[in-house]
C-alpha cells in the first residue's frame, strides 16, 4: 500500500484504484496509463514538481497530453499567495524524490513526505472524476477533482500552453 492509498483511505476520500501492467519502454507513463486503462487522456493528470527561483519546489497538476507553461505557473503560485515567484523551472529528479518520497512516473500528488504548494489544471473542474499516480507506475487513483483539491489544499489555475 503507497502513501497516496493510505491518505485516500484517511481521509475517507471517494476513490478507485486501478492497476495495469507497466511497459518500461512507455515514451510517456500518463499517454500509457490512459490507452491502458482505455479513458480520455483529458481525464489522466501528471504530477510535476517545479522549483521557484529562491529554491522552493511546487507542485503543478495537469493532463497528461498537455505541456505546463512556466510562466503561467509561477503567476498563479504568486497569485494564489502559495510562492512568490517570478519564474519556475522543472525541479532536479533527486530533489523531486527526496521531497515526495516518490520515483519519477509514478510520482502521486497525495501523500508526499512534504506538503508543497500545489496547483490543479482548471479543466480539472470539468470532469466528474480524474486520475492521478497512486504512487507506483501502473497504479491510478480515480477521485473527483474538489475532493483532491481539497486534501491537498491546492487551487485551480489556467497553467497549461494553450
């Protein structure tokens, strides 16, 4: 059991797990999860953390098939008073480990050793239920979006490349 299923437990959260075989040759761990498990990949986020210039890391929460845009980041973690911060950038894999306890691709939002300020996708908001890493490669927790926002303490925010 991950970190992310015992807070979902704790928290009483309304979720569903599910599994699939992970190929160690997937160009991209969400694209995978979501052809795997057969479901629109505007329904599957990928956790990515980022480092504000002064050191801070930050957590951004977007669709798989979808780029993060640093500069839209940045301003909502200001925005949203959760960073002040010009500029972000993709934080080092090792830092990205050590903060959440997680290997990357399987990298969940919920339960990280450190609670890092935290931004959803907006499209997020339009969807009934979202997946997201359940801690392992080829594991996803399925859970509505308020309910992880909530947990988390995050925010919605416009922070994808249009």
């Amino acid at each position: 059991m991950t970190p992310a299923i015992k807070l979902a437990k704790q928290r009483n959260l309304d979720y569903q797990l599910h599994e699939y075989t992970h190929d160690s040759n997937a160009a991209s761990f969400g694209l995978e999860a979501a052809e795997k498990l057969a479901i629109s990949a505007e329904r599957v986020f990928k956790t990515l953390v980022v480092m504000a210039e002064a050191g801070a890391l930050a957590v951004a929460i977007l669709p798989v098939d979808k780029t993060l845009n640093f500069k839209k980041m940045a301003k909502a973690l200001s925005t949203h008073n959760m960073l002040t911060c010009k500029k972000v950038q993709m934080a080092d894999p090792n830092q990205v480990e050590r903060s959440t306890g997680y290997v990357l691709g399987g990298v969940s939002p919920l339960g990280q050793k450190k609670r890092l300020p935290t931004l959803i996708h907006v499209s997020a908001q339009a969807q009934v239920t979202i997946y997201v890493s359940g801690g392992r490669r080829g594991l996803e927790i399925e859970l509505p979006p308020e309910q992880l926002a909530t947990t988390l303490a995050a925010r919605f925010a416009d922070i994808i490349d249009d």
